[in-house]
C-alpha cells in the first residue's frame, strides 16, 4: 500500500513507459503511411472511433469498478483478522485461566497469521506482480515474506514438534487452527474449561476459518480472465484505430499555417494520440495492478504490518514488555 | 475457471467464429445493395447509429456487471461452504468424542458436496453449456460431474443402506443433512453428546443449509429471460444498422484517392463494421457464458476442485496419510 | 419466471405491439405536417435529441437497474425461507421428541407458507400485472393463488379450529407463527422441551418473522412512485421528439434518389424511429415488469413452486410417501 | 408514500411550476438579447453545451442513486423494526410467565414506537418538506405526528410515572428502552426469569437500539452538502447555459420559412430550452424530495403506518379485540 | 459535518479559488499564443476534446462514488458504535449487579471512545486538511481533539494508575477493551457474574472491537493512490486541453460581430473555459474532501458530538443528572 501524499508524476511515467514507446510507435505508423507513402484514404471516420471510445471508457470504468472492489473487499478480510486477533487475544487471557496455555495459544495463532500471509503472497501466473513494469518498482519496497524463509518465522511461534508436523501438511493455516482445538479440546477434558467456554472458543475459531477462506479465494480465484481479455481488446483496438481517426483532423490545420511548418501538421498527431491513448492504457495498468490485492505489489493490502501489528498488541495483552518494532513504509510503500 | 495468465486471442477468435462470419454477411448486405444494385439512399444518418450505440453499450454493460455479479456470488457461495466444511471437520472431530461417528459424519458431508455438485453441474436449458462454441471448447477441459455417475461416486462415502435410501429421494443434499442430523440426536439420545453440543451441531447444519439453497437457486433461477432478450435485441440491432450508418463516410473516400480502387472504397466499410460488431458481440458472449456458473463451462466456479480440496484436509484433520491427489488444471481450465 | 430458453421474438412483438401502434403514430405525426402540410421549420436540432436520448438512456438504466434488484432481493427472500424451511422440518423432527407435535407444527409451517403466498399475490394498485398487455398474457400459464380460494389451502395444514380462528386475523402469517410460539411454549411447560430448545425454536420463529416482513415490505412499498413516473416522461418526450430531430436527415436523402420515391424519402423516417423509440419503451416495459416480484406476472419469483418444494422435502423428512407432485412450468412460465 | 398508481402529469407540473417559470425566463434572457438588442454573437458552441449536459445527467445520475438507496434503507431498517417487534411480541408473551407484565412490555414498546417515529418527523433546516412546492402539497394528506401533541400519545401506552419521567428525558426512545431493561431484570431477581431468559430479551432490546440508532443517524446525517450543492450547481449552470446553446440553431430556421414568421424563428427557442432544462431541474426535484425519507414529505417512508400496524397486531396477539383501525392513504398518500 | 440548509455560493467560491487562478491561467495561454504570437494552428480538433470529456467525466464519477462511500461506511461504523455503547450502557447496569463496578465500566467506556476518537483524528500525509483551502476554513469551526490534550481528557474517565498505564501502551482503544475485559474477569472470578453473563459481556467487547478496526482501518487505508493519481490526471489534463479545442469556435464569432469588439472574441474563450474547467475541479475537490472522513474537516462524520452524546445518554441512565451539554454547531459544521 501507497501511504505517501501521491505518487509522483515521474514515477508514474516510469512506470508506464514501455506502453508509452508503443503509443508512440502506433501513433507513426499512420502518418507514415500518409506522409510518407502517400495513402491518403487512410481515414476512419471519427464517429466511429468516438462510438467506440464511449465504449471502451465504459469496459474499462467497469474493469476498475471491479478490480477496485476486489482490494477493498480484501482490505475488509483483513480488518475482520485485525479484529477477531484481539478477540482472541483477549478470550485466550480470560477465558483460559492458565498462563502457559495463554501463550501457546496467542503464538501459535502468531504462526496461522505467518503461514495465512506466506501462502497469501506466493506467485500466480495471471498475477501482474512479476510484469517487467511492476517487477522493477520492486527494489524500492521489501516483501517480508520473499526474504525470509517460512519455516525460520514459524520456529518463532511453535514448538519444534508441532513445526516438523505443520511443514508436512498440504494447507499449514487449517491444520495450525486445528491444533488450536486439539489443545482447547484437551483443556476441556481436562477440566480446565467448561463446555460453553470450549463451544465459545471453538466459534472464535470459526471466525478465523472463514476470514481464512476469504483471503484463499480472493487469492486463487482470479479476476475472471473473459473479461480480463475483452478489456484488454477494447482498449489496445481503440489505441490502433485512434490516430487513424484524427489524420485528417490534422491534415487540415496545413490550410491555416504558413512557412516551412506547413504541409507538415499531421506530424502533430503522434503527441496528441499518444496522450488519449495514454490515459486509457494507464487507466488499464491501474486496474490490472489493483486487481491481486495479495501479489507483491506496491498496492497490496498491507498483510505483513498487520500481522506485525497484532502481534505486537497481543504481546502487550500478555504483558510483554520487549515488543518487536513496527513494520514501517520503506519509500511510503508498506507490505 | 480459466487459471492461466490469459485467454489466447486465437483461442478468442476461434470461440466467436461463428459470429463474425455472421457479422460479415451483415457488412456486405448494405455495400451489395449500394454497389452492386446501386441503392444509393441506403444510408441511415449517424447520429441516429451513435445514439443506439451508446445505449447499447449502457444496455451490454448492465447484463455484464450483474452477470458478473452472479459469478462473484457463486464464488462467495463455495467459499463459504468451504468455510463451513473445515469447521464441521473441527466440530465432527472436537465435539464429538467417538472416532467412528466422527469419521461417518465427515464421509457423509463428503456425500453431501457430492451430491449438490452433481446436482449443480446438470443441465438446464437456459444455459450456454451446450451452445455449439461451448460445446466445442469443451474438448480442453473435464468436468469430473460429466464422466462418473453420482451412485459411484456417492459409494465411496455413504454405507450401503444409506446410499440405497438416498438414490430415492428427491432433493439427495436435503435427504443427506437430514441423516446427519439423525445421527447427531441419536449420538445426543445416548448421551454421548449433550444438549448445547447438539444444538451447536443443529445450528451448523442450518448454515449448510442455507448455502445449499442458494447454490441451487443461483442455478434454477436464470439471468431473467426478458433482460437477456433484450440485450439481445440492442446488440443484434445494432450490428445490422451500423453498416447502414457508416456506408456514406466510405463513400466520400473515394474522392481522395486515385486509380483502380477509385470508386470502390465502400468495400472498406466490411472489415470495419464487423470489427466493430465483433466487439459488441463479444462482450455479450462474455456476458453470457459468465451466467450460469455452474454450467459445465470453462468459467464456472470450480466447485469440482473445492469439493476435492475440503476432502484433502478434513482427512488430513482426521490423521489419514493416503489422501485423494488434488484436482489439476487441464489447459489451464479448472472445474 | 420464465424457465425456456428465452421468450421469442414474436411473443415479444405480441407483447409490446400497442405500445408500436402509438410508436407508429408518433413518427407519422411530424412526417404528415412536413409533408401534406408544407410545415417545413418543423426541425429539432440533432444534438438536443441527442443530448434527451443519452439522458433518456441513463435514466431507464438507473430505473432497470432497482427494478432488477427488487426481484433479485424477492429470490434471495425466498431462498432464504427454502433454507429456514428445511432448518424448520430438522428442528421439528429432530428436537421435538414427539412425533404428532413435529407433524402439527410443520404441517403449520405449510399453512405459513400459504398464507404468505397468498398475501404476497393479492392486486395491488401500482402493479403491472393487470395492464392489458400482462393480462392477456396471463392465460398461458397459471397463477395458483388466484384458482383455489384461501380457506380451502388452509384447510389442509389446519385443524378446523385454528382454521377458523386465522381466517378472522388481519395478518394470518403472523398470527401462525403466535400459534406455532404457544404451542412450543406448551411443550416447555409441559417439560417436554428444556429451555435452551424452546429458545432455540423461539429465534427459528424470530428468522421466519424477518422473512416474512421483507415479502410483506416488498410486496406494500412500491417503487418509488416519483421515480416511476419521471422515467414515464423522459422516455416518452423522448419518443415525441425524436422524429421532429430526424425528419431533415431523411429529407436530405431526396438529394441522392431518382425516380418515383424522389421527393417522398422523409416517409423513411416513419419505420426508423419507430424502431429506436421501441427499444427504449421496451426496456422501460422490461422494467417495468420486473419492478413487482409478486404480481402474478410471469417475471414472478416462483413463489408456489418453491412452497410446493419445501412441501415435498418436508414431508419426505416426515417419512411420508404419498406426496403431492411438484408444480410444472406451463408454456415455461412457472409460479 | 404514495401507494397510488402513479402521480398525475398535473400533480407534477403544479409540484414544479415555480421552477418552470424561472427557466421560461432563463429561455427568454438571451432571445431578448439577440433578437431585441440585436447581440448577435451570443452563441456557445454546442459541443460545450453537449459535454455540460452530460456531465450534468452523469451527476444528477449520481445524486439520484444515492438519494434512492437513502430512501431504501430507510425502508430497510422499518421492515426490520416491524420483524423485532412481532418478535418481542411473542418474546413478552411466551417467555415471561405473566399476563401483567407481558402487556406493559408490550404497551412500552409501542410507546417506544411512538418515540422514536416523532423523533424522525421533527423538522431539520436541511429538509425540503418545507420549502414551498412541497409545504403547499401536504395539505393534501395527514402526517400524524404534527397533528397530535407526543405526551398525549405517550399517555395512551406508559404509567402517568412513567411519562412524567419519559417527557424530562434527551434521548426518550433510549430511556424507554432502558425501562424495559429494568422491569426484564427486577423479573430476574424476582426469579421470574431464569437467566437465559433474561439474557434473550436483554439481546432482542439491542436489535432494537441498533435499528433505533440508524433511523436517528438516517434522520440526523443529511446528504453531505457538499454533494448536494454541486449538484445544484451543474444542473443550474446547464440550464443556464442551454438556451445560448440553442440560439444559432433556431436562427438557421428562418432560412426555410416563409411569410409573416420569418425572421421570428429564434423565439421558437423558449419551449425547447424549457422542456429540456424542466426534465434536469424535475430530476432534480424528485432527488432532493426522496433524500430525507423521515421528513413529512408525500414520499416518507411510512411509519406511521407501520407503527399503527404493529399495534394492531400485537394487540391481537394479546388477545385483545377492540383493535384501532388501520391507518388509510388520504389522496393515495399514507405516512 | 456540515448540518445547514447548504453551502452557499460565496464560500464554494472562496474555498475553490485557488483553482479558479489557476484555471483563468490556463484559458489564457493558448489564447495569448493565438492573438499575441499569431500562432494559428493552435486548434486541437473537438471530438478528441470530447472524448477525453466524456471519459474524465466517467472517471470523477467512479472516484467521487468511492469517497462518497467511504464516508458512508464511516458514518454506519459509527452508527454501530452509538448502538452498541447504549446496549453496553443496559448490560453493565442490568447484567453487573454491583453500581461500583457499573459505573467503572462505563466510565472506561468513554475513555475507550476518546481515545479512538483522539487516534481517528491524528493527521496522515495524504489527508487534504491540510491544504490551504481546507486549513483556512477551520477557523469557522472547532476540532475538539486538537483543542484539549489526550491525557487531559482521559483523565476524567479512568483512575490515576490506569490513566498513566494507557498512556504508555501503543495502541490505547485495544488496551482500554483489554482493562474492561480484565474487570469483567475478576467480576466472574469473585462470583458476582456467572458464566453466561462473563460470556455475553465478551462478546460485546468482541463487538466494540469490530467496529473500533473498522475505523481504525478507514484512517490509515487512504484511497488508493494509484487511482487517486490517474484521477488528477484526467481533470488536469481535461482542462489544459479545453481551452485549444475551444478556440477556433469562438474565432469564428468574429464573423458575426461588428464594431471595435470585432477580431477578439477568441478573448470569450476564456471565461467559458474557466467555466467549465471550474465545474470538473470543483467535483473533484469535492470528492477529495470527503475522502477521509476522520481527518478534521468539515465533511468529517461527527465523533466529538456522537461521543458526547453516548455520553450523556448513558449517564442518565447511571441516574447522574448533572450532564455535559450536548456540542453545538459552529457556523453550520459540527465535528
């Protein structure tokens, strides 16, 4: 996540500069043929382009729509496991009236954080993080999870046993929340809990289930690719056939100039289609880079200072005095 | 669902196919009558074309965000369910303290995703499944409902008696909560559950029930049929006027250029007006096959996958070592 | 609801033909004073139809867009009570150890269930169902709330007293589901339910008392009347404008003809903007009918059949094998 | 609200005619300037006309929507205090053991009813029930809360002590429901209640204090200002606007006209301009009179209505059967 | 938030002047390239000035729906909160047999209140309260929270050990809950609750954490910069280009003129450019401004009078009487 003023205008034509070059090679292409080869029925007519300029405004303004909702909707999973950690926090110190078992419980729902936010930021192929653009912005940021391997941060929070076991299993989240019942269910038959507290317990971790499945979903369920790719049409059609629509526009500005400039205006064209088509293929690039809220990416939702977060007040739930530091922005990009 | 990076835009083309030889004979109808037979009145004015585009394009975008909107909770659906099938793993294991009853309860949900999948992958006839550039594309992928029949597959969990009982009934996912809730208050009768646990279980069959009625309602209630026909109207309207409104403009091309396609320029218009059309319609084929999803198409939720997934780990959660692979893509299309 | 393929074409044009009529009238109108009266200033100019049509197009999509979501909200209402009905027939079943009491109390569920249904398909002032257009639709399929009276549906679920006493309330859902609470409240003082289960069938009663009042709201609270009727005014000054904005573009075709049609082109115009005035009043008459989830038009959420459904899975739970056949779409219109 | 078939032409035209004769004058400003003072330049070109005016039908689209769902929720929120109250009502019956208390549970609730509804209907500077064009409709129909003082309502359902306290109170609705709290818990200590019990309805009064908190939130939070004043500004600025747009266009009217109004043709302007700019100004109007649904104005939501209804029907539940009559639209407007 | 009948005229004025400068410089430079330096080629066709039109006008809508949502959202956090602070009002005097210990409780409850509001009104570098057209309008209103020092204002509310253990903690709303909790633990420890009220107090405690992340989650997920950018973009780039797509238009005016004005009217161009441009800027500073609802402006949800107001309610219902007076409106704008 961004968390500075903006991004510059600098970056943000860094960022984009490899369309740009495109742009700015369809935008030649006509002229050339026209200046250069003489074709000069090279002309669609404006209405049409219009018409499908409307068009592509509208696919795009949808494909935003939706990519900007899939953030949010991920931003809100995670201020539900913001949320249900400190429950947790706090029914595992007074519901569970024994110190030891406290902290088993608070650190290893630690490590289900760990194992939830490693397996968030894995890479998928219809991901954009690892696009050439994206990949590069990379080095003014730090992925926690890309540099330190999963197994060293769960050895933090769970006993060497339960470490080895966890490693082996298919989905590490579900089976860490299903030793958080084995012990609650071991508390219960040993009488340490009554049964409305273990029911109580066992709900919160239901809580965390479906938060779990959500943050999964919203990773592996991609942004249907059918209409990934027609927006990717609309826009890359409307950037091709945009200069072809305004050559003549610029064709007869040659009747109001003088001197050697005249004869040459269409030469105009190339700044002024690059910039329409610019702003629609970075309207695109936005959209696409928003859509993986958990890819790597400057605009993830910041998984890794949350989790750091919560531990950091659960820690001082339990009294904890020595408290890992905050995560903080490198850059004002925070993961 | 398509897990890739992107449709292809060949395998894109390929799937439209059929309308875009459609799409030609509509953009040589009007330049035949206006050349060939010399009809030159043939000419509806633009403004009247670009006022039924833009409405168009309202009318396609409307279909296509509440299709997509049913895709998206289809998709909440299932991840629901798979929420709720790892707490009844939790609960099946944790409250009840019995290994056998725990084991049939776990099986018999298998039954039940089981039964619901199959019952969601039949066919209706309002689905595009079938439609012939459907039908054809699903030579890529296998849809596992499609292959084995539901008395196989549903013996793998259910005993003897109850899978005799069960293929009788109407509503098998119903019938299948029902025996579970059988079980539970026999369990509850002698004693081995008590009272809270019992209504703790009730209450989570109540959730499977509700995302059991909302999977099959997303299924037999279709988009409504008056706003897909109307969509249909606008588009098809549309690409039959458009050539109509552009066959001027084409015309006036021939002024400025010279030799021997002076005078033919009017053919032009085909590619152009089908281009056009191709994307109008294309996003309402997209629209289309993102409707019913559960459908057997390549963009259905891949409930096939979930149901296999949520095996995996609630057998895992039960201690079993030799689990069922999972499901893989085939040419990046999972079901 | 309509469960074919899609309605036809012509069922469509049989549909909406009155409304052509008027269509055809309004395009003859200004034609017949350019023409026969010689009024040649008879000219609106193009862009303020423009500027009319692209509003026109924003007000019945906004208009299209709350009329879809109050019959999608009707479904998801209905789905929910399918799936608290089932919860019901558990409950009853599985928590009432006494099975002449779960019988009386899901028969009276069924006797709910009517009443409401009932209810919801009463005339309402503002409903389109009895327009002519809906009315002569209606006798292609069936509307089973309007062929067998009340009582005698009752009388099925209900003993004769309780039958008599319902049919003197004012609101007879309501007042089932009193006598479902006093006689769960019996069984508790009778010790045969302990507290925590007459709670728990208390909140069921709670669930269905929520349900109910969203069919009743839905049902009572039209679409905002203001709202209706300046989309009635935008579409229809649409629809009297438009042929004043085209009549010089089809008088200009005169320029381009020969012959005997030389001089009456602007007859043209008559079948044109009837076609693009019918698209915009049969969208407002799409949403228009869709606008009353429970009129017995045959856009209806398919109330009856559903009731019928939860009858058959209930009473199958029941054990009872005699039962009544599910209800059958006519001419693919099903209630 | 209006629960008739539709508003009148009439009605309308009668609601908007001040507005009506401002545009009148805003049409005649600039055709006095150029056909009078013979200002001949004073066109805008349209194109600027064309992007305001869509802008502007894009905003007021904006405006609408969210006034809409203002209006919505509103309902929204009294379908679910029409639910918990037949809710309560069973709770009181069936839950406490006694015919006393049960019915002055009862009677506070709708006393609670009544507090809370002439809360919503005080008047807030922001509201629109009084500015002219809607003040002058209300005689027309009967708003029950300005007619009846609130202590003589509140007098019909709580003890002369009760009242006496109630009417000293900031907040009455929030004290009502803290007596209920109280006589629920004197129940408990008197053990009347067991504590499940007590704590089930101690749960029903916070559903009743979160639907209490959004109707006065709803009431208290307007439309952001900032909002409703750019709206006013773009649809003023357009009609503004409009005319000046128009005015070369008509001009060119005179070139086709012969005889006496030739030359006059410009004049032609002021109906147009006036029809267009009424249809922005009534969009307008019906947005800003379905912004504040708690407000007195003909499109209220009407709980009135639903507060008699709920009375009606707890009484019955009750036993009782001197019920008061249901409140009846007046000229198809019910509050 | 302001809560007058609207923002009048005048102060929009003032509040957006810098722009307007900005915009009039903007107007005048291609008109002082044109008339000054002759360049006359200057003209940049309309259409793709009304493309780019149109598509900004898309864009500000999407952005302007976004930050109206995020307000919206605020405000029912704190609709919930306001609700769930009066059932904790009922639950600490009616479920905490002990006045002592009720009145610590919600006691510490305001505390908890003030320090998320103190928290939620702490400045971020991408809030535009800051700037100076929002900073010099904060002299009409007063932010109680940067008036009055945090401890100061805590002090009232929790015991000197408390007070100064809170203010070392890091995140002070979730320790505050954690004190509560503790409370409440040694309550049920002491015997004075029983389990089942322990319980449901914790879950009003989970509640209040809900809503607290949710805030928290608001403040410091600003909208997404990527899209707040590509917005500026749009608008900036729209309005630099207004004035070259306007400019032949109005020298075409000089062929209607006469007299000493003759052969300037391109000079017009730039009121109405400013116009217009006016209108997008001013949509999209209000949109800005209401983008983060906590940030101390005057479109800010009002947590200082919401929190003084559960103030008050809630210590009537202690029976206090000498009650804090509810916070007035300053110049309209309450915070």
């Amino acid at each position: 996540m961004h968390t500075g003023k903006s991004y510059k205008l600098s970056e943000f034509l860094v960022w984009t500069r490899r369309k740009v070059y495109l742009l700015v090679a369809l935008g030649f292409f006509p002229v050339i043929l026209y200046e250069v080869f003489g074709i000069k029925w090279l002309d669609i007519p404006w209405p049409v382009i219009a018409l499908l300029g409307t068009s592509t405004a509208f696919i795009v303004g949808f494909t935003n729509t939706q990519t900007y909702r899939r953030t949010e909707e991920a931003q809100q999973i995670w201020t539900n496991i913001l949320s249900l950690s400190r429950s947790w926090g706090l029914i595992c110190r007074d519901l569970v009236d024994d110190a030891n078992h406290t902290k088993t419980l608070i650190y290893r729902h630690f490590a289900w954080l760990t194992a939830l936010r490693y397996h968030l930021r894995e890479h998928r192929v219809w991901e954009s993080a690892n696009k050439k653009h994206n990949a590069e912005y990379q080095q003014y940021y730090s992925i926690p999870e890309w540099e330190t391997p999963l197994d060293i941060e769960l050895a933090k929070y769970l006993s060497a046993k339960e470490l080895k076991y966890i490693l082996t299993t298919d989905n590490k989240a579900t089976q860490i929340l299903g030793l958080q019942s084995k012990t609650v269910k071991s508390l219960y038959n040993k009488e340490k809990l009554v049964l409305i507290q273990f029911i109580e317990i066992e709900r919160a971790i239901r809580d965390l289930f479906l938060q779990q499945a959500k943050s999964e979903q919203m990773k592996d369920a991609p942004y249907p690719r059918q209409y990934a790719i027609i927006n990717t049409f609309f826009v890359w059609l409307f950037c091709t056939l945009l200069p072809f629509g305004m050559i003549k526009d610029f064709d007869k500005l040659n009747e109001v100039v003088e001197g050697a400039i005249k004869g040459h205006m269409v030469w105009l064209l190339v700044p002024f289609s690059t910039l329409i088509s610019w702003m629609f293929t970075s309207l695109e690039q936005v959209g696409e880079s928003t859509e993986n809220p958990f890819e790597g990416s400057a605009n993830d939702v910041p998984i890794s200072q949350m989790s750091r977060a919560i531990e950091i007040e659960l820690r001082e739930l339990l009294g904890e005095t020595e408290l890992p530091p905050a995560l903080e922005p490198k850059n004002d990009i925070i993961l």
